[in-house]
C-alpha cells in the first residue's frame, strides 16, 4: 500500500491535512508552535523517523487533533516539550509504541463526549507537569460515557499528577509501570492513577515504584482486580 511521505522540515505552516492519505510516514525535525493535524480518520501514521518538539509553550500540547476521528492508528511517534490532544469525538484509536517527553499532558481525550475503542500500547510517557494520560472527563455524565478503553504495558514515569480514565464502560489497565507520579502533591492529584466517577474498570498486574503519597484512587466507580484478561 502506498505510503505518503511528510517531511517536516519542509512544513510551510503547523497544519498537517491527512485527507486521502491512509499511511503516512513522518520524516525529519519539527521545531515550531502546536502542530494541527486535520482529517485524520482511517490513517496509520508512523514517526520512527520523526522528532517533533515544542517552540513555546502557549498551549498545553504540542499536536491537536482537530475535528472527529475514527480509525487513526499512531505509532513510533516521538514528542519532546509537549503531548498530544483530541479534540472531537474520538473512536477507534491505536497509540503504539510511542514517546511523550516533558510537556504538560501525555495523551489527552477528556472532553465529555462518547468516546470509544481507544488503545494506549506499549508508550513511554515522562515528566509531564501534569497528567501523564487522561481519558475522559474527571466527572461522569450519563449520556456521553466512553467504552472499551484499553491501556496497558506502558510506562509512565514522573509526572506531577496523576494518570486518569473517568466516565467510563468497560475500561481495562494492565501491566503498566507508575513510577514516582504525583510528585508536586497537588490535592486530588497525589495518586499515580485515578479512576474517576462513573468507570466500570478491570486493573490488574500493574507495577506501582517509589509513589511520594498514593498509588491508586478509585472516585465513585466500580473497580474489579483480576489476574488475567477478562473475557
């Protein structure tokens, strides 16, 4: 299948258009303001031979994904200076194997709206001054709950506040590593995970190192311990 090469060094403005691309493969160095990604839905995009950093820090993500997206599939992308925010409804998204260095919030999607099928694999996520991913708003509301959320064998490593999945259905978090988040001791923020209102959650054979106060807290929700994938 063919593959569309974006040279970053070669962007002419912050706004990468993906309409009619289903693979994209990004190349080079992108030193700039908050980058816009635009009709990302069924595209695979591959940053092995990417770095994209924040110039300022103006906005709290250095990518935004604009609009509603549907079968976006991120892989091997490196961020530094910053994380990544979807801001439209979001179902069917992969997030593999990628890297979030030193900006404000990993992986954000926590706008209230029915979010579904989102998968966080195998991503290194550190030192972010805030969250390290937040799924879902920090409140439930009937109506708008996320399903089938999927986070599991990352790494997550010295971030001020917690890690969240909130108003949630069927939410399922797995052989992570918390390590030393919750470091500013910002009340409600001192834990490594929470779990907000309204989640229905499976968590089990996660690694919590060296937590400053707490390792998780569960905020009206149903949370299950297994030792294997429920079925």
């Amino acid at each position: 299948m063919e593959v569309k090469i974006i040279e970053l060094g070669e962007l002419k403005n912050p706004v990468i258009d993906f309409s009619g691309i289903k693979n994209a493969k990004l190349k080079g160095t992108y030193f700039g303001p908050r980058m816009i990604w635009k009709n990302a839905s069924d595209t695979r995009v591959d940053g092995s031979e990417a770095m994209i950093r924040m110039k300022s820090h103006t906005h709290e993500e250095i990518v935004g994904v604009e609009g509603d997206v549907s079968g976006l599939v991120i892989q091997n992308l490196t961020l530094e200076d910053g994380g990544i925010t979807f801001w439209g409804l979001v179902e069917h998204l992969d997030i593999l194997n990628s890297t979030f260095f030193h900006g404000h919030t990993g992986i954000k999607i926590s706008t209230s709206k029915p979010h579904q099928n989102i998968k966080i694999t195998g991503c290194f996520i550190a030192g972010m001054s805030h969250e390290g991913f937040y799924i879902g708003p920090s409140y439930q509301q009937l109506g708008t709950a996320l399903k089938d959320v999927r986070i599991s064998r990352n790494r997550i490593l010295a971030c001020g506040w917690d890690n969240q999945v909130g108003n949630c259905f069927n939410a399922m978090i797995w052989e992570n590593q918390f390590q030393h988040n919750g470091l500013k001791g910002t009340w409600g923020q001192k834990y490594q995970l929470t779990i907000n209102p309204g989640t229905q959650a499976w968590v089990w054979d996660n690694c919590f190192e060296g937590p400053k106060y707490f390792d998780m807290q569960v905020l009206k929700s149903d949370v299950f311990p297994h030792d294997h994938i429920p079925q």
